[in-house]
C-alpha cells in the first residue's frame, strides 16, 4: 500500500484549513481597523470551504467571535464542512487513494 497519497492528502488539508483560518484573522482585523464591510470576505471564505478548508474556517469563526451581517456563511460553512469530512472519508474508505 502506496502511503504517498495519503501525506499529499494530509498536507493538502492543512494547507487549505491554514489559509482558511489566515482568511478569517485577516478579515476580522481589518473590519475592526477600518470599519470595512463585514461581507466583503464571504465569497474568499466560500472558495476556502469548498476547497477543503470549511472546518478551519468555521472554527476560527467561532474561536475568533467573527461578527457578519450575513446569516449565510453561519450555515453554509458548516454544511460544507461536513460534506469536506464525508469526502475525505469516502476517499479513505474506499480506496481510491490507492495508486498501488
């Protein structure tokens, strides 16, 4: 059994789960420095999450307090998060991963 996609897997998410908590730190700072418009973010963060990065990012929103007029990534975030756990449990369950 080839363990050289699972360590790219691995990296993968964390890389994406890192920029995604990157993401939300950077767009809590500069609403609080600026007064910018707390939405302004929230197509970056839906990219994040499809890409792998919804569970870091969901997360950090809660850790950090992330404040957003927009009901819409409170829901969609977590949605996408556990469609990410599904995916990669698939993947792992079912071997594709395999390049044997």
């Amino acid at each position: 059994m080839a363990i050289l996609p699972y360590i790219l897997l691995a990296v993968y998410l964390l890389a994406v789960n890192f920029y995604a908590l990157q993401l939300v730190r950077t767009l809590k700072r500069k609403t609080a420095e600026r007064g910018a418009d707390p939405k302004a973010g929230n197509g970056k963060l839906f990219v994040a999450g499809i890409l792998g990065g919804a569970v870091g990012a969901y997360v950090t929103m809660l850790v950090t307090r992330y404040k957003t007029d927009s009901l819409l990534p409170m829901i969609a975030l977590p949605l996408l998060a556990v469609c990410n756990v599904y995916l990669v449990w698939t993947l792992l369950r079912s071997g594709i991963l395999v390049i044997a």
